[in-house]
C-alpha cells in the first residue's frame, strides 16, 4: 500500500534522518482516516518519481523534505496544477524551480499558469498538526481524548519570532505532564474525557474574522506585485490560481462565498461584486495577468469544493481554459 512514498521514504532514508521534524507525510502513514487522501498523495509522489531526473527530485525535496511551509504551498501546486492537467491536455508542468508552475498553449501563443497561496493562518494549521503528532507520539491519546483551546495571536507571536515549534514542544510537554499552570501561562487550555479515544477537538479563543475580504483582495494583489514578478516575466500574459485553504479561520464567509463565485447564489452578492471589481480595476496596472483565480481543496479529493471561476481582467483577454 502507497508503494510510491514508501519507495520515496527508503530512496531519501538517509536525507529523512537528518531532517529535525519528521515529514508530516511519515507520521500520516499511522494515522486512521488518512487513507484517501494518502492514496491521492502516493499518486502525485509516483508522478514525481516518474520524472525524478527532469525535475521531480526537486520538487518532491522541496514538497515534502524541506519545512511545513513548503509543504502546505506545494501541496496547493500538485493539487492544483494536476486537476487543471486532468482537464486541459494544452497545460503543461514545469517541475523546474525557474518560470512559472505551468504553461497553457493556445493556437500560438502561450499562458503562464502560476499557483500561489494564501496561508495567513498557516501557524494555526502547523500547530494543531504538529501537537498531535507530539502528544500522539508519547501514548497519551490511547485511552483518552481531548479538547485543546489556544489562542491564535499567541501562534502568530511564537510564528513571527521563529519560534512556534518550541511552543509546540513546550505545550505538548505541559499536556502529558498535566500542568495546568505553564499551559495557561502558554494561552492553552485542555479538557480530557474517556468516552472514546484517540481525538482531538480544537477551538480558538480570540478569533479575528474581520480581515479575510482584504486577504482575498489587497493582501492577495500585494504578494502577487512583490514575490511573483520573476516568474510571471516569462510570458506575456499569466493566469493566476490561489490556493486559500489557510486564508482565514471557517467563519459565516469562508469557504461558502467560494461556492457562490463559481455557482451563483444569494448570501454575498456585494462581496463577490466587490472582488470582481478589484481585480478588474487591480489587473489594469498588471498587464501579463489576465485573470485570477480561487481555488479551494481537500487532501481527500482531486477536485475542488466549488466550481471554478476566473476573475479576468477584461473580457477581451479571456482564454479558453476547461476548469470543471
């Protein structure tokens, strides 16, 4: 089973062991629940064996050897770029770390496909990850399970400062240990029932739900603007595909207003008005993008929640791209 990461783990056994934090993709291969998206994931690694010398090595390196950051954006990218692939025989991958992710070809021109994302709270992500896999690791979910509050400022502070691991390992500490007194020094808070075993539940104290607009929008534009100029340089025209499953905490917005810009629908009308206009407006000062687009997905399936939409820039640079 998932012959493909194993082959990959026994391939970069000595590279793993020198690694200070287990891939998370190792620690999974344990974990009941896992199995369909394990089996998408082993899929995506053989295709990257498959083309191991024309780029795969390092992609796979970079995907899942390197930190939990790249793990999460390169993770967006195969998911991403493959479903895009299923659809459009004209788009082809670019496994080398120069130019964009991918190229679509039409007629005689070609379009630049860049995948971008949006992890604003991708400390909140790495922290329930990796304190379940400390806590797990110890035995203490055998007979128990448990609920974890935490504050997310306190996971951004402990990000900025480079620092959030130690927090992870210092609340994974106080958790087996029982000290209720470090781990609320530590913002975190736990609740242990016996009723079942092996879970956790997690909840978030200080909430900030007020900035995800921006984050889709102005935060979305400025990143694209500053970190993406080289690769988007290789084409005259590029289309753009943001991943945005860490853009914000589940909120009455997020992920819904997604299934509403690619579908219709009535509950965010003005947001989605306002989003398109952005872009219109935003895109006019970026003449190689033509167009954006969200993209939201889960590890257990190969296509997105929603259909999908492209915010052009104008109506006369739309470009036939297959995306449902």
């Amino acid at each position: 089973m998932y012959d493909n990461i194993n082959r990959l783990i026994k391939l970069k056994a000595e590279k793993i062991g020198k690694l200070l934090l287990k891939p998370l993709i190792i620690d999974w291969l344990s974990c009941l629940g896992m199995e369909d998206s394990l089996t998408i994931l082993d899929r995506k690694v053989g295709y990257l064996l498959d083309n191991y010398s024309r780029g795969g090595e390092g992609k796979l390196n970079q995907w899942l050897f390197s930190n939990d950051v790249n793990f999460c954006t390169l993770t967006a990218e195969r998911y991403i770029l493959d479903y895009l692939r299923s659809k459009n025989k004209n788009i082809e991958d670019n496994l080398c770390r120069k130019g964009v992710d991918g190229s679509l070809s039409i007629a005689n021109k070609m379009v630049g496909i860049e995948i971008t994302t949006l992890n604003g709270f991708v400390a909140d992500w790495i922290f329930t990850e990796r304190l379940r896999q400390n806590i797990s690791s110890i035995g203490f979910l055998n007979d128990k399970t448990i609920r974890v509050k935490y504050s997310f400022s306190r996971l951004l502070k402990e990000f900025r400062e480079h620092t959030l691991y130690e927090y992870i390992r210092h609340v994974g500490s106080c958790i087996a240990d029982n000290n209720t007194c470090l781990l609320q020094d530590a913002n975190v808070s736990i609740e242990i029932e016996h009723r079942w075993s092996g879970s956790i539940s997690w909840e978030i104290v200080d909430e900030d739900e007020s900035q995800w607009i921006s984050r889709l929008t102005k935060d979305l534009c400025d990143k694209i603007v500053t970190s993406k100029k080289r690769q988007l340089n290789k084409f005259d025209k590029n289309i753009i595909f943001v991943g945005v499953n860490n853009i914000s905490f589940p909120n009455w917005a997020i992920p819904a207003i997604f299934s509403e810009i690619g579908q219709g629908g009535f509950s965010y009308p003005q947001q989605i008005s306002y989003i398109n206009s952005f872009w219109q407006k935003a895109l006019q000062h970026q003449k190689n993008i033509i167009g954006i687009c969200y993209f939201y997905y889960s590890l257990d399936r190969e296509d997105p929640f929603y259909p999908l939409k492209i915010f052009w820039s104008e109506d006369s640079e739309q470009v036939t791209v297959n995306l449902n």
